[in-house]
C-alpha cells in the first residue's frame, strides 16, 4: 500500500493534458504523477522537468537515456523505476539482446565506448557518496561535449529524485510496469517489492 494514494488520471485538467507524454514513453500515465498531481505545480513543474531533460536534442538518444535512468534505478534500489525505464528503453528501440546483458556493459561489444562511459558516469553519480571521480570526468570529456555531459547527468539526476519519490512512496506499479519488469528483467534479481 502506497504512503499516499494516486489520484485519478483527470483529476486535474492541466496535469492530464501535460502527462499525455508519458504515453508515448510508457503507455501509461505512471501512479508516481498521479500521486504528484496532489500538489499540481508539482505534477506540472515534474512532467516538464521530465520532457527537457528526455528531449533528443543531441547524439544521447532516447534509447540511451533510458538505459541511463535504469541503471541509476537499479544502482539505488527503486524497483518501481527499474520497470518503468527497462519498458520504456524497449519502447524506444533497445533489443533484448541489449536490454539483456546491460550489467554485463563493460564487456560487451553491443555498447559503444561512448555508452560504457556514460553507464560507468551513471553508476558513480548515484551512488552514496557520489563515486564520481577524475578518471570518470575525463573519460566523459573524451567521447561527450558539453551539453551531452549536462543531459546524461539531467538523466541521472532525475531518476535520483524518482528513485527517492518512488521508493519512500510505495507507489503502486501499474500493470504495464509489472509485465516489464517480469518480462525483461526475469534474469535479474528484480521483484516487485513493496509496490503493491
């Protein structure tokens, strides 16, 4: 049982008109909005957070920025957004083939070494205490300008506040996020956990 239980998805005119991006990415509006939407420049000022930092404005594609924020979530331990974004990567045209050996990344000849940085930046980002270090910053320099560097960081960042929200919440995994989760991460640890 969630901490605070989501609203209905029109519960708020505003909220409901802006989170119709989330069918795009998920095919749902996730419970994590729909609690938000509580306090609606909340739910407002979060989906628009949301739509900046996940905009393909450069070379990190969508693709790539939801594999950012899955491995951030599961680095943290938030088990609702592990589905949300393993689904959402798969939406945005990552194969199983690369969706299952992710944390084998290091290895693997299916990421670029442009990826393997921005996953290693991932890691050391959300970790406690941050684990973010020169060997890191310098590699990210070698493959990523500027800007790329802000929106993977953006990436992380958001899922940190995701990560906590969700986690701290209990929020309520939707039928989408459950069939995600057990479908693309059955090779993993992953479980539903407290997201009833």
């Amino acid at each position: 049982m969630p901490l605070v239980a989501p609203l209905a998805s029109d519960e708020n005119e505003e909220v409901a008109e802006l989170a119709r991006f989330f069918n795009e990415t998920l095919g749902f509006c996730p419970n994590s909005v729909l609690t938000m939407q509580r306090r609606p420049a909340i739910a407002k000022a979060f989906i628009n957070l949301n739509m900046a930092v996940m905009a393909n404005d450069g070379r990190v594609n969508a693709e790539q920025k939801r594999l950012i924020g899955y491995i951030t979530s599961a680095n943290t331990g938030c088990r609702y957004c592990e589905a949300h974004t393993i689904l959402a990567a798969e939406r945005y045209g990552s194969t199983d083939e690369r969706l299952e050996n992710i944390w084998s990344f290091r290895e693997s000849n299916l990421y670029t070494e442009a990826e393997k940085v921005a996953f290693e930046f991932a890691l050391a980002a959300s970790s406690i205490p941050n684990a973010v270090d020169d060997n890191i910053a310098k590699q990210l320099h070698k493959y990523w300008d500027d800007g790329e560097i802000v929106e993977i960081l953006a990436v992380i960042s958001l899922f940190g506040y995701l990560n906590r929200w969700n986690d701290s919440m209990g929020t309520t995994m939707e039928d989408g996020a459950i069939n995600a989760g057990d479908r693309l991460l059955k090779e993993t640890d992953w479980i539903r956990g407290k997201h009833l």
